[in-house]
C-alpha cells in the first residue's frame, strides 16, 4: 500500500519542478524550440531580487577576457592584496561607466585580477581597464627641469594629481580639439591656485609658464596658464571625443593604486557566441532526448520513470545555474551534458540492482528499498571521486584566470550533487507510487523476468538472505592475460607515438603566443521565388548564388608570411574558416603625444592585408597569452593531473580500507586512468602529428575528467567485489571478480552508452571550437569503460594471485601457479 509520506514527497517534487520550469523557461523559446507558439518566458522576480535570463560567458556571448598583473613598482611599500582590492573596485567603476552588463572581476592568485566584460571589444577593454590613470601636473622649474607641480598645504609640500578633483569630469568639444572640464577638491583648490598663481609671474614665451599634464607618464596636454584657477579648471589639447571621454571615465573611477600587465587577453565576437548558444541548446536537445529514449526502451516502466526524473533534474540543475547565478559557458553546457550521463548512471545503478532482486523473487517494495541500498555505496564513492576532481579542476582554473576550466569544474560538481538527489529521492518516490498495484506484479515491465523459475513472494513479505553467487558468469579472470597483454600493447603504442618528436603540439596557453579565428565570404541561400511570374508549363529558375570567394590553407599561410609571419600556423575550423597561431602580436599601443585617435594594432594591420587580397573576413575571435603566464599555465597541468591521481588514489583506499590490502584497490585504480590517460595522449600525438592539432587548456580539462570517469566506472566494479567477497568469505578472489563483473557489465556498457550519445550530440551539433575537448572525452569514457573491466579488476586478480612476478618467469608447466583458476571456472 502506498505510503502517505510518498505522495506528499511526490507532490513536493512536483511543486518544485513547476517552480523550475517557470524560473528557467527561456525569454527566446522559439530560438530553441521548434514552432512559434511558445509563450516567452519572465525569468524570477522574488522581492528584490530579479533574473530574467540566464548568465552567459564570454564564448556564448562575446566580449573580452584580460587577465591584468600587479607590477608594483621597486620603491612600493604598501600592501599589494590591499591595493588589488583597490584596484578592482576601480576597475567595477570603469565599466559600469561604460554600461557593460553583469561584468565578472575577481582576484585571482599571483597578484593577478581576471576581467570578463560582456559586449566589449578587446582594444576598447585594454584602453579602458589596464590603463593605471595616474593623473599628474607639471611644469618647469628656474633651471628648466621637468618637475612635479606642486603647493604647500599646512607646511606640508603635496603634489597635484588626479586624487584632487571631484569625480564629476566631463568632455566637451573645443574649436577642433576635445577638453576635459573638472571641478577640484578642498586641498585641490589650493593646490591648483598656487600652481597658476606662480605660473603668471612669467612671460608668455617663458617655459615657466606652461602647465603639463600627464596620464600614466605620456602627456596629454600642454596648456599656457591664462589665469588663476582654483575651484574649477579644463584639459585642452585632446584629439578626439573617445580619448576625452575614456580620460573622463578613468578620472571619475580613480586611477589604479598600482600599474597593471596585461599578461593574457581573449575576444569572441557576438556572433560566434550566439551561434555557438543555439548549437549548445540543439546538442542538449537531442543528446537528452536520445539517452530518455535509450532508458525507456530498455528498462521500459523504471526508463519512464527515470526519464520524468531527468527532466526533473535538468530542471533543477538549470534553476540552481539561473539563480546563483553560475557564468554558464561552452564547457560548461558539454559539463551539464555529462552530468546527464552520471545522473543516468545512478540511475542504471539502481534499476540493475533491482532487477537482481526481482529476479530472485523479491516483491517490489523489497526490491526497490534493497537495490538503493545496495547501489548507494557505488554511487557514492564514485561521485565523491568526480567531487576531487572537480576540485582539482577548480584549483587549477583559478590559478590563472582560466573561465573554461572554472566554468567546467563548478557546472559538473553542481550537475553531479542534482543528479544524486534526483536519483536517490526523485527516482526512489516515483517507483515507491507503483509499490501494492497490479503493476507491480508484471515482471515484464520492470525487464525482470526470472532467468530461472523461482518462487514469487508476495508484497510486503521479508526480504530473504542473499544468496550465494551463481556459477553462471564469465570468466574474465582466466583470459587477464590476453585482455592485460592487448592493452599493454595498446599502451607501449601510444607511449612510442609519445616519444615520437614532438610529442604534442602544445597551443598558446602552454607556449605564449596569439591566435585567433577568420572566416571569409560565406555561401549565400539562393533567393526564393515564388514562380508567380513564370508562364504556363514552365518552372521558374532561382537565380544562381554569386561566386565565393574560397581561400586555401596554403594562400593563407603565404599571405601571412609576406606580412612578416613565416611562423603562422593555419588550421581550417569549417568553410572558408581558419584558426591561426603565431607569434604574439601586439594589440591598440598606447596613446602618444599629438596623436588622436587609437592607431590599429598588429591585428588590425593582418586584417586589412587580408581583407585586400581576399575580400571580405571577420574576426571571429581573438587570444593571446604571455610568456611567462604559459610556463605557468604548464606548471600548474602537471600539478592538477598529478593531485589528481595522489588524490583519488588516497580517497579509494580510503573507501576500501576494510578490505585486505585496501591501498591495492587505490593503486590499481592509478593503474587503470594512467592507462586510459595515457592512451588519449597518444592518440592527440597522432593528431599533432598527422593534422597539427594542438593541445590547450581545455585538453587538460578533458584529461582530468577523464580520469573522474575512469575512476568512476572502476569504483562501482571494486564496489561489487567488496560486497562478493563480504558476503562469502571463501569464495575464491578470481570467482569473486568474475561474479562482479558479469554482474556489472550492463550497467558499465548501459553507463558509458549513454554518455557517449550526449558527448556524440555535443561533438557533431555544439561547434568546432570545443570538439577537441569533446573528442577527449569521447576515447576516455571508451578507454575507461574498457580499463575498470579489463585492466583494474585484472591486475587486482594477479596482485592477489601472487602471479605478476609469474609473468616475468616461465612456468614449469602449463598451469603452473594457478591454484585457484580451476574454481573459477563454473559455467
């Protein structure tokens, strides 16, 4: 009989999963959806606070990404943490003034501050944030130096700067020029009157005269003094509104208290991130629509069930992403679409314990409350696993700025905290609805029919003690060796590519540099017609499409090589598209004395050249990474792969400890993601060998997820072992492995099935600027699939079978040292 508790957690869920779909029911639906007839969405307004629409990243909308470098000068004695503080808040005026909106600035380690303006342009954004805006007055002293200007203030000598006006500038046009008026502080104003008063005790001719001022130690106006100035006062001499009105901007935010670097420095263009917005949505579409497909076909009434409880964890997971709100990036919809995957795997969990349970006559309420009993260690411990690497990946992202990996590790944790609530509360309560109806008692619908005739026990009858493992299994262990030598081959393989020169072909986070994205003149639709004017009998002809303009590889890099790169790299990223790498380039330089108008960077040059030979291109985006920033960026990979493997080697032995010999089943499973690590790097070998693909930030990222899924899907075999070898302590260790893995291998292929359909979603419809990323993914999920049944359960087989010192040594007889292989052969 069905519990009152259950239907009112069940109208719960279903309160909430309203609640989401309202608060994340998009603005735009018919961008997304297919028909014109979806309402628009409000977003959330609760009080004062207000949502409408989700927080998009740069890549998905556009915009600039600067990380800045405190560069304290030598004689600096104040507090560096204290003047990053400073320099941040001066750094949220700056574009508020500019009305960017939801900009991120955060501090980030090293002295560093990470700068994400939406809607910005990078030259605009380096103009307008790493500028110090040291606003300084001087003039010439009786011996004709160039000295600071300067006043007494109660026998105290101060400089005039910027700190002394009123943050109320504003520009104006003068005659042909620009000005700045401002308006002086209490001590500015006297400060300012001293200043001019002196000045007009000389001649006009005389240097004396003149008062200069300085923005960052470049002049930018040089005015003779007419008369004497107090409270208010004027900077001439600017060449154009948009260099007066960002020095009126600086002035009114205040200047850095210390001078930033630019060091690394990123542009996507509006477009790029729009479409890359619909091609993510589209991926996230079909991929969940294919894994609810995959579920119900095959589990049928726990699929349904399992697919309401998806939707109503994508629900909840995309409110917990608006609400925070969480930046929401490329990697981190490919981390959502990947979090379905794990959410389904708790749920494969969980119904293949089930079925075990019915199979072996159990009532349902038995079945239900014994599987999520006996699946909850596996789903644990293998989630506390991708827990470590998130973290690890958050450690590293935030080392340098990088909004990818955080964007990553922060949607993927998030993603996989829902999925275990939906799984171990959501899926629980939908099946308990169906415990004491006739439902319950067709075993077809659960995909449990008995494998032998067993007796049924009625609803509500105990459960009954386990019984011992049948001998129907397969038996891995005795083929170890093939399965260990096939992939030691595999492995010396990918380790030879390795040694190959160069190993990989490491991108401009790892070597510094620039690269940046061009695409040339697209194919344009035939217009359509509508044949009205075409006579009887004949079909109107649409007009034929204009010729395009379609550049080559090699043109490309020819072109570049005249413009002074010989050293550009070309990959194409689609038709008519390309990726170039070179050397770093320069962006807008600063602003000199007399010159108006920003002058166009390296970047700028490229283009119009290009845009001469070839017609037509846009920028699609634009990045650049120091040298210094990139030896770092290497550093830190090595030291997150690493943390990586100490850590999750620790956490599972950790796990197993009340198994003998615990710290095995922690190094077996290194064993087993160094495999699968190493291989994906051998084949990325290949690629930069073979294609010139590079590798990036965001193939770190990849690898260190890779590894949070090799050691998930080994988890739950080692989970199983440990409950085989619990529950019969005689039974042989090879038997006990063999039991466990036939027992999990549908739920390991199930497992990995599902999120290679997410991940091929993503690969095929999300765009090309992450499918390096998603190809990672794709071979380590196969990879780790293939190492928890072939490699790690394997090795633990000969480390416990005292046999992998054997394999050195030739037996004296066939079946020399097997003395437990003939007990585990049953079936």
């Amino acid at each position: 009989m069905r519990s009152p508790t259950t239907t009112l957690v069940f109208l719960a869920i279903l309160a909430v999963s309203v609640f989401c779909l309202f608060a994340v029911w998009p603005s735009a639906p018919t961008r997304y959806l297919p028909g014109d007839f979806w309402p628009e969405g409000r977003g959330i307004s609760i009080g004062d606070y207000e949502r409408k629409t989700m927080r998009l990243g740069l890549d998905l909308q556009g915009g600039a990404h600067l990380v800045l470098q405190a560069v304290p000068p030598a004689d600096f004695e104040g507090d560096l943490t204290e003047s990053l503080e400073v320099a941040k808040e001066v750094i949220e005026r700056r574009v508020d003034a500019f009305g960017v909106v939801e900009p991120e600035i955060q501090i980030a380690s090293g002295n560093r501050l990470d700068v994400q303006v939406p809607g910005m342009s990078l030259p605009d954004a380096e103009r307008l944030i790493g500028r110090t805006a040291t606003l300084s007055y001087r003039i010439f002293n009786d011996a004709g130096e160039l000295v600071a200007a300067s006043g007494i203030v109660d026998e105290v000598e101060i400089a005039m700067t910027g700190q002394h006006l009123k943050s109320n500038t504003y520009p104006e046009r003068r005659g042909t020029t620009y000005a700045v008026n401002f308006e002086t502080t209490g001590v500015g104003n006297e400060l300012m009157r001293q200043i001019t008063t002196r000045a007009l005790q000389h001649p006009i001719g005389d240097p004396r005269r003149r008062l200069l001022v300085y923005l960052d130690n470049e002049l930018i106006s040089d005015a003779v003094v007419q008369g004497v100035i107090e409270d208010q006062g004027t900077i001439t001499g600017l060449h154009s509104f948009t260099e007066a009105n960002d020095l009126s901007r600086q002035l009114n935010a205040g200047a850095l208290p210390v001078p930033l670097r630019t060091i690394q420095a990123n542009e996507v263009s509006a477009s790029l991130g729009d479409d890359s917005v619909k091609a993510s949505v589209n991926a996230a579409e079909i991929g969940l629509l294919a894994v609810l497909a995959f579920m119900i076909l095959y589990y049928r009434l726990p699929g349904v069930l399992a697919a309401f409880a998806l939707i109503v964890y994508a629900l909840i997971t995309l409110t917990v992403f608006k609400m925070w709100p969480v930046t929401l990036t490329l990697s981190g919809i490919a981390a959502f679409i990947l979090s379905v995957g794990m959410a389904v795997d708790a749920n494969i969990l969980i119904f293949e314990r089930m079925k075990e349970e019915l199979r072996r006559g159990r009532p349902l309420a038995t079945a239900i409350e014994t599987g999520f009993r006996r699946a909850w260690p596996s789903i644990r411990d293998s989630n506390v696993a991708t827990f470590i690497t998130c973290a690890i990946l958050f450690w590293f992202g935030d080392q340098f700025g990088a909004s990818f990996v955080r964007g990553f590790a922060i949607t993927l944790a998030i993603g996989v905290a829902v999925s275990m609530f939906s799984a171990i509360v959501v899926t629980r309560t939908f099946l308990r609805l169906f415990v004491g109806t006739r439902i319950a008692r067709s075993r077809w619908l659960f995909n449990a029919e008995p494998l032998s005739s067993q007796p049924e026990a009625a609803d509500g009858e105990d459960e009954a003690a386990p019984t011992t493992p049948r001998p129907t299994f397969i038996a891995f262990a005795q083929r170890r060796w093939v399965t260990l030598g096939l992939s030691l081959i595999v492995f010396i393989a990918a380790a030879v590519t390795l040694l190959v020169p160069p190993p990989l072909k490491a991108g401009i986070e790892f070597t510094g540099g620039s690269t940046f994205t061009l695409q040339f003149a697209q194919e344009q639709p035939a217009a359509e017609t509508d044949g009205e004017g075409a006579s009887a009998g004949e079909e109107a002809e649409p007009p034929a499409p204009e010729p395009v303009r379609v550049v080559e590889p090699e043109e490309l890099r020819e072109a570049l090589a005249r413009l002074g790169h010989e050293e550009a790299r070309v990959q194409g990223a689609g038709f008519n598209t390309y990726l170039v790498r070179t050397i770093e380039l320069q962006g807008a330089p600063p602003l000199e004395a007399g010159e108006g108008p920003v002058p166009p960077g390296e970047i700028d040059d490229i283009l119009a050249a290009l845009e001469e030979e070839f017609g037509p291109v846009q920028r699609l985006d634009f990045a650049t990474v120091s040298g210094t920033v990139s030896t770092e960026i290497a550093r830190d990979a090595t030291l997150a792969v690493v943390a990586a493997a100490v850590a999750i080697l620790i956490y599972v032995a950790f796990a197993f400890r009340r198994q003998r010999a615990a710290w095995r089943y922690g190094l077996c499973a290194v064993i087993a993601l160094v495999h699968d690590s190493v291989i994906v790097l051998g084949l990325f070998s290949l690629l930069a060998k073979v294609a010139g693909t590079e590798v990036d930030t965001a193939f770190i990222v990849a690898i260190l997820t890779v590894i949070g899924f090799s050691v998930h899907d080994t988890i739950v075999v080692f989970d199983r072992v440990r409950e085989v070898t619990s529950r019969d302590t005689l039974v042989p260790f090879a038997e006990a492995v063999n039991v466990s893995l036939t027992e999990t291998l549908v739920r390991s292929i199930n497992t990995s099935f599902v999120t290679v359909l997410t991940i091929i979603a993503m690969f095929l419809i999300g765009g090309v600027t992450i499918q390096n990323f998603l190809l990672v993914l794709l071979v380590g999920v196969i990879a780790g699939t293939y190492s928890s049944i072939f490699v790690a359960a394997q090795v633990l087989v000969a480390w416990d079978n005292h046999d992998i010192g054997r394999f050195f040594r030739r037996p004296t007889s066939p079946g020399a040292g097997e003395p437990q292989e003939a007990a585990a052969t049953g079936g």
